[in-house]
C-alpha cells in the first residue's frame, strides 16, 4: 500500500516539478555560505607558514578556512554548543558542551574518530555533564597522549593512542564549580584542579590513575575577583588584589602564601583590571612572566623571580585618550618566545610586538590598522607567528568585533581578507525596486511638470530627453566595441542586461536590504550577492530590531527612506533607538536617534502616505499614548481625517492578553476596545497576520455546479498560536485562536490535540496553512483551513469587522503528513495575485520544498469523481512525499534555514525568494511556469525565417495574380 501511494504522488505532483537545466545553474540563483560569530581560532602549526585556520563558532560550527584569502574549506555544523578546539597531532579536535570528544581530517573536515565521554562509563552520570575546562597533555610515544576534561560531575581522561585504541577513565569530584579551572603538569605527570571562592582549594591527581596525590586549601580573606588569578610555572599562583591592592603568591604545592607584593612597591596607582600569562594548561611551560593591565589600559611586564618576587620589566603607559580595548598574547615560535600588546586607541588597532626575555619592542612586528566606521569595536584579537625566509619572524592578525566580522590583517597594515558573518543572524529582510536611471528619471520629471508647461515647452523637453537618449546609447555602444563586449552578455541572468543598480523592465533585479542580530545592516545585489553598501550602529547591538519601509524607489524624485527601530529585548528600558537611512545608498540620514516612552507595546506603519509618500511610524505605549514619526503638520492632519479607521492590536505573550485599540476623541491617546485572556495553561508562540494591500485574484471560487463560493476576505484576521505548558504526550495540545484585530470577535477556535512545536504558518487570502509536531504519531504535519462566506456574497465593495454577518464563516480543514522536519514556511507573491501561490518549505536537511497551493487543498476528496475533477481538486493523499524534483534550491543544500522571505517583480509569472539562515540562498520561482516571458530556447532563426518566406511568397503570389488579371484584361 506504501509503494502504490508513493507512485500515486509522484504521478499527481510531477506536473509541480521545480527542474531546470544544467546550463541553468547559477543563472538566476546564488548562495553564500558562513558560519557564524567566531569565538576560538587555532591556525594549523604542522607547517612553518600556516596557510589554513580552524574556527569554532557561535552556531556550531567548527570550520577550516584559508589564511590567504579567507575562503571556506570546509566546515561542519554540530548539534550543541563547542566548549574548545586545539590542533591535535595529525587533526583538529573538539570538545561539546554535552562530552563528545571528535578529531576531524584538517584536510577534508571529515571525521576521524569520536567517544561520548559523558555516557562512555556507567557509573559517570553522563546525564549530569556540564563541561568547565580542558587540558591536553602529551605523553610519551609509546603512552600517547592524554586529553583532560573537567566537568561538574567530576574528571574524565582519554588516553589516546590511536583511532581504535582509546581509554577512558573517571572520577567523581564533588566540589566542582564552574569557574574551577584545569592544569596539566607533564613533567610531573599530574592534573591540577583549582577552585576559588572563599578559599582557594588546589587538588592534584596522578594523571595515569586519577588516584589523588594531595590537597592543599589556602584561606584568601584578600581574593575578590577570580578573573585576576593566574598559574605560573612550578604551580607558582599569583592574585592581584583590588581590595588590598597588592599582589599575593601562592605556592599551590605546599599550600602556603609565600609572598605579598604591594601595588605601590611596584609604583601602580590604580587597580588592576585583569591578569594574563602564556596561554597553555601545562604549568611546566607557561614560564614566569604576568602581564596586568590596569583600569585605563596600562600595561605591566612582570617576572616572578627565584627570591619569590614580582619585579617590573617593562611598562607600556596608556595614551592619553581612553583605551577602547587591550590584550595581551604571548607566542613561541622555534626556540623563541615573544609578547603582543594589542590596543585599540583613537580608531586605530595597534599591535605591538616584544622579545619575552628582554622586553624590547621588535621593530619587524609592529602593526597599526586604522578601524573604519561601519565596523564594531574589536572584541579579540589572534596572532599568529612564523618563520620567514627574508626575516627571523612574521607574524599576520585576525581579529573579531561586535559586528561580528573577522579580518585577517598582514604586514605592515594590509589587509588580507574581510569576512562579515553577521549575514549568518539575520532577524529582518527588505527587497526593494532599484531607482531608474537617469533617462527614465527625466522622463518621469517631465511627466510630473506637464500642468506647469506649454505643448510648445512639452514638446522640445521631449525632444531634449530623446538627444539625451541617443547620445547615452552613442556612448555605450562605442565603450562596448572598444572593450570587445559588444555581443558578450553583460550579465548571467537572460533577463537582465545592464548590471548597473538601475531598474530593469522586468524589476527583477532587486537591492536587498538585510538587518543582522548585531545590529549591522548590509545592502546586497540581488544579482551576484556582492556586499553593496553596509551601515553599523552600536546603539542597535543586542536589541529587538524591527525594519520598516517609509518610502520606495517609486515616488521619484524623493528618495526612498527606511526606518530601522531597536527596543530592549527585556523590556527593562524605556528608551527605544531610531535609525534612519537609504536603503538603496546605505547612507544614514539625519533624524532622531532616541526617543523615551513608558514601554512599546505596539508599532505600525500607517496606510496612508503624507505629501511626500512618506508613511508615518505610529508608536503606542503602555499608557495609550502615540507618537508618530514623522510628527509634522501634514501627518497630524492626514491622521485626523482618517482616524476612525485606524486601529491597532498588542499581543502581551507573558500575560497571555491580546488587546485592541483605537482612537477616541483625543488624537495623542487610544481607547482600548477590547481584550481577550488567553487561558493561563497555554503559551503564545506565533502570531500571524495578514500583509498589507495584499492583492487578491478572485472574490470565489466557481463550483461543478456553476454555482459560486464566496471566500472570507476579512483583511482584520490574525492567527494565534498556543501551545500548553504541559508537554507530556497525553496533554500536549496547539490551539489556534482567529480573532479579528478590529471588533476583537473570536472568528474561529481549534485544538490539535497531543501537538506541540515548532509552529511555522502562512496566512493569506481566505486560507492559513500551519505546520506542527505530532506527539503521538512523532512526526511533522502540516493543517489547512479555508473559510467561506457561503453561496451569497454580502457585500462585494468593501469588508467591516463591525457587521456580526461576517462573525461565522464556514471553516474547512484538513491535515497532512510530512516525511521532514520543517524549519520555516513561506509563500510566494505576484503582482497582481493572479498566478497559482506556492508554498514554501524550508526543511531541516536544507532544502526548499515548492508546492502549489492546492496540494494542501482541504476540501480534496477521498475519492474524487467527475465533479471533483471539475473542479481541479486532487484526491486525498495524507502522505507528502519530498520528491527532489520539488526543490527550488535543487541540490544547493542551505544550512540552518530561519526565514523565507519573497516578492514580486513585474513579471506575473515570477516570484522573488530569498532564504536566511546559517546560509543566504537567492532565486526566483515560477508556480505557474513562465507564460509571459519567451523561453530561452525560443526558435527566434526559425520564425524569422518563416516570416520572412511567407513575405516573400505574398510578394510573388502578389505579382503572379497581377500578371494574371493583366493577361486576362488583353483576352
């Protein structure tokens, strides 16, 4: 039965197929890949010039890229968080947050060998790991290696001697904290644990059989800050006081405080901010050097000394402008050890390298990189040393910022390669008409000026603009035969010829405007997916973002205009960040910056433009007040007349309250009309509502009969999603709640029962199509609901929320099964909404599923007669098949799908879609094949060639009738 419903779908559904091509490929689509905020980096030391670097980022992800240019190798993307990665011997290792070990080939990223230390002994209580600290720790050939992990449910060792030949040992430790930290000391072949807290508890363990060797607690009435405590060579620790304001030295083998170094015998007149030694877990090669930075950026070389003594080498003071940030890094490279001093001071990074036993600075390793504007604050900063062959050393830096950019610069200020993974958090996405050129721009000039000209005036403009037109294609024309591009193409896409940032006929040539979690917007060209322009505001970093387009490229000559808002994402603030700009230029214009209120609960567009087609941004707080941006006259005056039919809808998910509102007598205050409870056993997890001017093909939908159904078009309708607090499988229920947004009228109520989600849904027209997880059946299913007003249309002019006909529509549903795990739906739109709508799946292995609209039909029949097949209707399938023949992205696979975003062009037939994720994925679709548009191997020789015969035959047929009628006039 299986094998003969699969062979039915594929028979229904071939006609749906999203194939293409091979010549194709590339031709209308794009992806880029990233991998994310990068948090730990590790360049490749098994040569003297580390050509690659291997990364483990925020997402996941641990991946291999080149240190020339900064390209992808490879990556892999992981199920939980990557706690540390180190080069080991011949692979790249990770450690994860839930205890699986993996070594990766450094060459191709696949995995070499992996263990699950948390569940690989019985008696460790894997189910209680929580990673805290590593430590790797090389033995002898014959031994191995030995890799440590401290987690708070005790110590774990892996002997290592090859892939197959691994060993893992454990031991309970009960008083583990999660700032305890972990040494290894190979030559004494020992595991040092040190907590901190009141006192200082130093525990060290035979590292071949975690038997415990001793330990020592040392009371620290001076210790206030754990970040200032380092291990030094010898198991030397050494504490800076800001209480005492003095340095104390700890002998962790005797247990014994063995001397106290006062700031002012050091002559330091503030405290000390941080410490920082040699960057290694192996007490027995970390050295004797301390670096401390005080609170405005100075910097102190200290040596702990064979008399246990601190003594200054060296002092860097700070400038006299505040140090935005300092760190210091200490690297060996041969038999030779150097310091880096890396600050930021006055929008320049300055990295400044010094020999560690003499403290002189090396003039060869001195970099100074001036920071642009569009571009965080430096967050870290990875410097990595080699040998040169015209020089003793060389060194290149990669560093980090808010941003989330990594850039790799060289010696002395060049720089190598930028990478922006903030494209891999987008959180909101515009795709916007170019502005016209400069002939099409004068052309609309002209028609905008015809009431104040003459016919005369009219008419020698009109010839102006037309000069003006043979004189730009002169010019193209003759760049193009110097350049040889004459009959070359100027771009991949057939249907788009100039590559320029102008409109083209067809509008498919988009700027696409994306707003990232870090709070940086990029304008990106839909045709290649090249970075056009990029705007950076640290006001907007780790904020609720929201992007809203005040105003198109289609009201020229006034600039299109968008508005990018930021609230706090704990609602702790009243003060809310405004930002305004170009979308197509990127460039930031002068506006307000912030504003104060008593809580956002609400913030819309207005439907109506001013004088300017500008449309206003409406602000409502938790007292009901407004505020409107802009707040000028015109606006004032437009929401005056149009008052009555604005009304706006808050949804509190904590409280689980949906409120409605509108205006009253007062035009600086809204009245709420109405509110709805949600019950206290549930949880708000998705709202969806319905896009505005949304274009609707046809009012109903003709029946076998002849007769007509009239779909429910209540523009009002939002769709809420809850799901109950209790997620066991016998009480886990999605409820669906439609409510119109304007009376506050409850449409429509459904309970999934023993579901959950994730919920993923699009609402449009008379339709919702939501998707989610079946507890019982433990698998994805997508619902479908259709509402009708019935066989009699009430009013065909317009729709009120206020008329109670419109309160009861019929409801019909139905349920499907989908073989996927779906990570966001999305639907194509058209200009004009009259081609078939396409639903978009994005599924957790990558791909992008498109379905017409009608497979999710509710009111396909079991077994479909005459009728039915008059109707289009397909007969019920439950099981949706993910055919390969059904994905838009073909085998492009996209990792980590968040959103599906799409738009129309001014092709009826084409789709504009966009998908966010770990992945940006670009391409267009055609539900309806491509009508209006001649396809690519059109027989253009082959129609010319019969055009120009059957003129050439009317021609002769032409003259031989002449001859004839002439022969027969002389009879």
């Amino acid at each position: 039965m299986g094998l003969l419903m699969r062979v039915a779908f594929v028979l229904l559904f071939a006609e749906f197929g999203q194939t293409l091509y091979e010549d194709q490929i590339n031709k209308y689509d794009w992806k880029k890949e990233y991998i994310g905020k990068i948090k730990d980096v590790v360049y490749d030391s098994s040569l003297s010039i580390s050509k690659n670097l291997y990364v483990a980022t925020e997402k996941n992800v641990i991946a291999s890229l080149s240190s020339k240019n900064g390209q992808l190798n490879w990556r892999q993307i992981l199920e939980d968080k990557i706690e540390k990665i180190v080069q080991y011997n011949d692979g790249v290792l990770t450690v994860t947050s839930s205890g699986i070990v993996r070594v990766w080939d450094p060459a191709t990223g696949l995995l070499k060998w992996d263990t699950n230390i948390a569940y690989e002994l019985k008696d460790s209580g894997g189910e209680n790991f929580d990673f805290v600290d590593f430590a790797l720790m090389e033995l002898t050939y014959t031994e191995g290696s030995l890799i440590v992990i401290l987690s708070t449910n005790g110590l774990y060792t892996i002997r290592v001697k090859s892939a197959s030949k691994l060993k893992v040992n454990f031991v309970d430790l009960k008083d583990v904290q999660r700032n305890s930290k972990l040494y290894v000391d190979s030559e004494q072949k020992h595991i040092l644990i040190l907590n901190e807290g009141l006192s200082v508890s130093a525990a060290f363990y035979d590292a071949t059989t975690l038997e415990p060797v001793s330990q020592k607690n040392i009371q620290t009435a001076w210790l206030d800050d754990a970040k200032n405590v380092v291990v030094l060579e010898d198991n030397i620790l050494v504490y800076a006081s800001k209480s005492m304001e003095a340095f104390y030295i700890i002998d962790l083998r005797k247990g014994t405080e063995i001397a106290t170094e006062p700031f002012s015998a050091l002559d330091i007149s503030e405290e000390i901010s941080s410490l920082n030694t040699m960057k290694s877990k192996d007490v027995s090669s970390i050295g004797k050097d301390v670096f401390a930075i005080s609170r405005s950026g100075e910097v102190l070389h200290l040596r702990f000394n064979d008399d246990n003594s601190l003594s200054v080498v060296n002092r860097f003071p700070s400038s006299e402008s505040a140090v935005e940030f300092c760190q210091i890094d200490i690297k060996r490279v041969g038999s030779e050890k150097y310091y880096f001093v890396s600050v930021v001071d006055d929008k320049k990074l300055k990295v400044r390298g010094f020999d560690l036993k003499s403290s002189k600075e090396e003039s060869s390793l001195v970099t100074e990189y001036p920071l642009a504007p569009d571009i965080g604050g430096v967050e870290k900063v990875h410097v990595n040393m080699y040998l040169k062959r015209t020089s003793p050393v060389g060194y290149r830096v990669l560093f980090t910022t808010r941003d989330d950019s990594a850039m790799m610069v060289t010696q002395p200020t060049r720089l190598a390669w930028h990478r922006e993974e903030a494209l891999a958090s987008i959180v909101a996405a515009e795709m916007l008409d170019l502005p016209l050129s400069d002939i099409e721009a004068g052309i609309e000039v002209e028609f905008e000026q015809a009431e104040k000209h003459s016919i005369v005036e009219m008419f020698v403009n009109r010839i102006r603009a037309q000069a003006g037109q043979v004189r730009s294609f002169a010019k193209q024309f003759t760049k193009a035969i110097k350049e040889g591009t004459l009959f070359e193409k100027k771009t991949k896409d057939p249907l788009v010829q100039d590559e320029s940032m102008t409109r083209d006929p067809f509008s498919l040539h988009k700027m696409l405007v994306l707003v990232t979690e870090p709070g940086k917007l990029f304008g990106i060209d839909s045709l290649s997916g090249e970075i056009i322009w990029r705007l950076f505001n640290s006001k907007m970093s780790d904020k609720n973002l929201k992007l809203f387009i005040q105003r198109t490229t289609a009201h020229f000559p006034n600039p299109p205009t968008a508005l990018l808002f930021a609230s706090e994402k704990t609602g702790s603030s009243n003060a809310v960040s405004i930002m305004n700009f170009n979308p197509i230029t990127g460039e930031e214009a002068k506006g307000q910056g912030k504003i104060s209120f008593n809580g956002i609960i609400q913030v819309m567009l207005l439907p109506f433009p001013d004088s300017a087609y500008l449309r206003p941004l409406l602000l409502l707080d938790e007292n009901r007040n407004i505020q409107l941006i802009p707040d000028t006259a015109d606006v004032r005056s437009k929401l005056h007349s149009a008052k009555n039919s604005v009304f706006l809808y808050s949804v509190d998910k904590e409280s689980g309250r949906i409120s409605g509102y509108r205006f009253g007598n007062s035009e600086k205050l809204m009245e709420k009309t109405w509110s709805v409870n949600i019950p206290s056993d549930q949880i708000i997890v998705l709202v969806k509502g319905k896009e505005f001017f949304e274009r609707i093909d046809s009012m109903g939908r003709p029946l076998a009969d002849r007769s007509v159904i009239y779909k429910y078009l209540n523009p009002n309708l939002v769709a809420i999603f809850t799901v109950s607090i209790d997620e066991s499988d016998q009480n886990s229920a999605v409820t669906l709640y439609l409510i119109d947004a304007v009376s506050g009228h409850m449409i429509h109520t459904l309970v999934q029962k023993k579901s959950t989600g994730p919920i993923h849904a699009v609402h449009s027209e008379n339709w919702l199509i939501y998707s989610y997880w079946n507890t019982k059946g433990r698998r994805t299913e997508i619902a479908s609901i259709e509402l009708y007003e019935g066989k009699q249309l009430r009013n065909d002019s317009f729709f009120s929320s206020f008329d109670h006909q419109y309160s009861n529509p019929l409801v019909i549903s139905q349920a499907y099964i989908v073989g996927a795990t779906i990570k966001a739906m999305g639907v194509s739109k058209t200009e004009r909404g009259l081609t078939t709508r396409q639903i978009l799946i994005g599924l957790a292995r990558g791909g992008i599923l498109g379905l017409p609209r009608r497979v999710f039909d509710p009111r396909r029949p079991l077994q479909a007669d005459q009728s039915h097949r008059e109707e289009g209707l397909m007969p019920y399938v439950p099981d949706i098949q993910v055919h390969p023949a059904m994905l838009v992205n073909y085998n492009k696979t996209i990792h980590g799908i968040t959103n599906i975003y799409s738009c129309p062009s001014a092709l009826e037939s084409t789709s504009i879609v966009l998908v966010t994720g770990l992945d940006l994925f670009f391409t267009r679709t055609q539900p309806s094949k491509m009508f209006d548009v001649l396809k690519e191997d059109f027989e253009y020789a082959f129609i010319a060639a019969v055009v120009l015969g059957m003129f050439i035959a009317a021609l002769v047929t032409r003259k031989l009738a002449q001859n004839k009628k002439l022969k027969k006039a002389w009879k």
